[in-house]
C-alpha cells in the first residue's frame, strides 16, 4: 500500500489529478507526510497525527537543513509539502520556490511575480503573506495586489491569473487562499482604507469567477436570503445591513476578509470572518454596522449566506473578527455536537453549533479583557448575543478626541491571525496571544479613494498588573470555556501553533524562538533560537520515513511594524512600534525557513 500512495502522490504532483479538488484536498490532508493547506485540514485544527517526536525526545530535535528566502519583512504562513516536494512563499514580492526535499532544499523552480511597489504603502501592518494552496496539480498564490494565480507544481509556469481587486482604492491581500470542490475561496484586504470586503469563488481550473458576495450593503449583493438567513436561529430580515449603517456609509464600510477559511465537506459550508468597519472613529458610522466583525456560514456552490453572527457590533476598537474558526465534533452535555470555535480579536472565545449558528459559549480567554463586562448568553434578554461594555472603555461614549486609556485588549487583539490548534487527544485548544492593552483617541477622517481611513491614534503596552510581558501560550477549554493552563511571553505569540500525535505543541516567539511544549502540562520540553523572529506558523511532515518540523523565521507583522519597516515614532504602525520596541534588542530582519529532525 506504501507504494501505491506514493504512485498517487507523483501523479498529483504531475497534474495526473481527480475531477474534483475537493477529492484531491481531502485524500492529501488526510496523509500526514503531507501539507496542502496553511491549515493542515479544511477543519483548520491544526494537529497532525505524525508521532515520531514525542515527549520523550523533542529535546533532542536538531537542525536538518535551512533555506534563505532572499526577502527581509514579516514571513507569516507555513511552507507546503507535497511529495518529495517543498513549496516556500515570501512577503512581497511573493517569491515561490520549489525546493527538492531529496537534495536538502534544492532549488526546482522558482516564480517571482512582476508587482507595482506601490501596492507597499497601502498595505496596512506589513507587507506580509499567509501562504499557499496546493490542489488538483496546481500551486494557488494571492500577491500583494491582489492578482490570484495558478501555477504547475512541476514546472512554475502559470497556468492562469486573475485580478481581484484594486490597489488604486486600497484593495490589497495578505491571506492565503482555500481550494474547496471546483472553486477557489479568497479574500481581500483594505479596511483601513474604507474598501467594501468581500469573499470570491474562482473556477480552479480557469480562474472564471463563480461568485462574489459582499460582507456589507444590498441583500442581492451579500448573497442574504432575508427569511432562511439567521442570526441565532432568526431570521436577519430585509435590509439587515443597510438598516445599521447612516446613508451610504457602507459603500465605504471595510469588513475585509484577510483572515483563514474552513470548510464543512458534509454541511457544503465554507466559514470566515469579517474585519473592522471604517472608519476607526465610532462617532462617523453610528449603528451596529452589520456584518463587520461577523462570523459567516456560506454555501460553498452558491456563496449563500445560511447564518451569521455578529461578535462586536458597532465596533469602536478595532477588534477584526477574522481569526480562524476551528471545526470539530465533541460533546456538548450527552450530545455530540458540529462545534465551530474562534478565539476573536475582542478576547472572547466562542464556541457555535456550526449546523445553526446557535451561540454556546462565550467567555475571555485572557484575563485582561476589561472593554466589555461579559457576552450575554440569556436567550430570553434583549442584549442576547450582545457584549455588554463598559462605558469607561468605551471610545464612542468617551468621544472625538478623547484619549480613552486602560483598555485591554490593544486594538491587534488577545490573538490576531496567528492560528491556534486543537488536539483530539486532549480536546484542548493551544492559543498564541496577546497580553496587550491600549490608549485610543479617535477623530474625525474624511474618505478619500486609496488613502488611509483610520481615525484614530493609539499607543500600547502590557497588560497592567500581570507578569510584565505580551503574551501568553494558553490551552482552552471550548465545552467549558475556561483557559486550563498558560506560559508566559515576554512578547506576543505571534507564531501559529502546531498541535500532534506525539503530545507536543509547537510554536514560536517574536524573538525567534521555536518552542516544544507538553500538550497536557503546558510544561517546555525544548526551544531552539532562530536567526530571526518567528510569526510564521510551525508545520511538520515526513520525508522517508523521518518526521521533520519546519518553520520560517522572518520578524514582521503588525507587532514586528516597527523592526521590518524601520518605523521609531512609538504611534506609528497604527500604535505597535511603541508597544514592541524593546524588540530590536532580541532579534533582526531575515527570512529563513529552517527544517529540524531527531538524529539518525
């Protein structure tokens, strides 16, 4: 059986592929030695069942092999594997390399797309990419401007392009793509810009767009049926979205989709969140703002929305509700249930039937969070669903030019796109976070196409009378709602986590730290400096019957703003530089993708 599954894996590789990318997705993420996907699965849990590093001897994990990208900035994302075949991205420009994992990394091919450099300004929060997708033969990238192409695994060459949307007016991208039956899910990035957001269906083969479907505005143009579209089992109504906004303030809305997708191949429901409304000044868009800051369950053929559920309406802090939804199948009291879990930038983590969108738990998962007293879980309240502020960290009822302080969490949130895992061993969930607060002034910011829509000044710092650093690495309870374990960071964990069989969970730190923790005690069992800081997600396969764990080094991000663009005014990078400058005493610019293994 070993042989024929390689045959299989050399056909794919070759584009030899099934009818169906679904097919195709489903039978690789379901063969450890491989990664297609930046999730490892369409659940997004994160876990592998690769076993070979165990409790019992990650401490002797030793470097295998490294590989420079050639770019400086933040390298957020994971490499892929497919076969005897590694594919590494980079920030912008959008490198792509294949590299030959029988000879150490040796170069096959490599694709660097032609972009216009003044896609960089525009970017919000460094020029950053989460990564790549591999279905059906083909290799997916989304470039910084937002040009979507398909490339041959085996050669580079592209197959197909196409542009999604418009640097001119802010549009850009930063995430990674989902290949989900015959399509191609993407996203696209511009909030601070006052773009419209929106999710897109492309035909893989082709790149003929299927859909298209707004997260603001028209029924029509949001794919909302008003009477089978719910919201905790009711019915949004006609002009849901509209009804929350002030004349045509959603036309300039935001709610961008630069998170993570999942997908549900039994329920055909493809899931992400939506980003902040524009602009950051509350006291512009009065209204709840529908459906920024909202979970959405789409229809995968038709892009349909069947429910959605707005976290933080009317947002006033910047609390983007993109983070990943993570899906699993566990026990709520007697009853095994579909659960979809996503830890929100506003420092609630939630847990939702994914079949109905019914809420079930919410509660904070750092202890810090102060804006907002708890979320209302009464079914019989008026506030159902609601977070129930506080009016002392409340920016709208502070007003304009009011520097509202001690608000925790800071406006990237108690976790920001960094993904956390989930074990089916242990039913834990593993957490990089944030242990960040913020001062926030608002004021008011006229809309101009392609320039910044902000409105708002801010600074950030630790969380207030707690261990004196910015992060935490936790485990969570979702059925419980309650944090079972948490390791301090002097900085935010700004790395995604990687949670296996072995009973060890990954990730990294901002000073380029890889870390090997116990899943059960949290207790750490190894940890190896890297030439740079990490916020790339760790990844593991295996390669002639050796499991190796791979990483990219590469400091950046929104925390990293200040190191990756040589930023020293502490508000610039929208507050982060002044939060994080201690960092440059740690670690440097580099990208380097670095490959461990346990000694022969």
């Amino acid at each position: 059986m070993r042989a024929v599954h390689l045959l299989a894996v050399s056909a794919g590789i070759l584009g030899i592929a099934p009818a169906l990318a679904n097919e195709d997705v489903l039978k690789r993420t379901a063969n450890p030695a491989e990664q297609v996907l930046q999730t490892l699965d369409y659940a997004n849990t994160r876990y592998s069942k690769l076993d070979q590093i165990n409790t019992g001897n990650v401490n002797k994990l030793q470097v295998a092999w490294t590989f420079s990208t050639g770019v400086l900035r933040g390298h957020e994302g994971s490499p892929l594997v497919v076969g005897d075949v590694m594919f590494v991205h980079t920030p912008f420009p959008n490198i792509v390399y294949a590299l030959d994992l029988n000879q150490d990394g040796k170069i096959i091919w490599k694709y660097e797309p032609k972009q216009d450099p003044n896609v960089i300004p525009v970017m919000c929060c460094d020029t950053v990419n989460r990564g790549l997708a591999y279905a059906d033969g083909a290799i997916f990238l989304h470039q910084a401007d937002t040009t979507i192409v398909s490339l041959d695994a085996k050669t580079g060459k592209v197959n197909w392009s196409v542009q999604n949307g418009d640097p001119k007016i802010g549009e850009t991208n930063t995430a990674t793509v989902l290949p989900v039956k015959d399509k191609l899910i993407v996203g696209i990035a511009g909030a601070e810009y006052g773009i419209r957001g929106h999710i897109t269906a492309y035909d893989l083969k082709t790149g003929k767009q299927a859909w298209r479907a707004y997260n603001l505005g028209p029924d029509s143009e949001m794919k909302i049926d008003p009477e089978k579209t719910t919201e905790l089992g009711k019915p949004v109504g006609k002009d849901s979205s509209l009804k929350t906004w002030e004349g045509d303030q959603w036309k300039t809305g935001g709610a961008s989709t630069w998170g993570w997708y999942s997908y549900d191949p039994k329920l055909n429901l493809v899931y992400y969140g939506t980003g902040n409304p524009s602009t950051w000044n509350p006291k512009q868009r009065p209204g709840d703002n529908k459906w920024s800051m909202t979970i959405f369950a789409r229809d995968a053929d038709t892009g349909v929305a069947k429910w959605v559920y707005q976290m933080t309406p009317h947002d006033e802090w910047d609390y983007d509700g993109i983070n990943e939804m993570i899906l699993t199948d566990q026990k709520i009291g007697d009853k095994e249930r579909p659960l979809l879990t996503h830890f929100d930038r506003n420092g609630f983590g939630y847990t939702l039937d994914r079949a109905t969108g019914e809420l079930l738990v919410a509660e904070k998962y750092d202890p810090a969070v102060n804006w907002a007293t708890k979320v209302d879980q009464d079914k019989s309240s008026k506030t159902y669903g609601r977070p129930l502020v506080v009016a002392k960290y409340s920016t709208d009822q502070n007003g304009e030019d009011t520097n509202s302080k001690g608000i925790c969490p800071a406006a990237l949130g108690s976790k920001d796109q960094q993904p956390a895992a989930f074990s089916p061993k242990t039913n834990l969930f593993y957490v990089p976070t944030n242990h960040v607060c913020m001062d926030y002034e608002p004021f008011r910011v006229s809309y101009t196409p392609g320039q910044p829509y902000v409105g708002a000044t801010l600074s950030m710092y630790p969380a207030p009378n707690s261990h004196g650093g910015m992060g935490n690495f936790i485990a969570w309870d979702n059925v419980a709602g309650k944090i079972k374990w948490s390791n301090p960071e002097q900085f935010s964990v700004w790395s995604g986590a990687l949670a296996t069989a072995g009973d060890v969970v990954f990730y990294g730190t901002l000073e380029g730290y890889l870390k090997a923790v116990d899943a059960k005690s949290g207790k750490e069992l190894y940890k190896f400096k890297t030439p740079s800081g990490i916020i790339g997600n760790v990844m593991t396969f295996q390669h002639k019957g050796k499991q190796n764990i791979a990483v990219l080094s590469g400091v950046g991000g929104w925390a990293g703003i200040g190191l990756a663009a040589g930023l020293t005014d502490p508000n610039a990078g929208l507050g982060a530089v002044g939060g994080y400058a201690a960092l440059s005493n740690y670690t440097n610019l580099g990208g380097q993708l670095t490959v461990f293994n346990l000694p022969n």
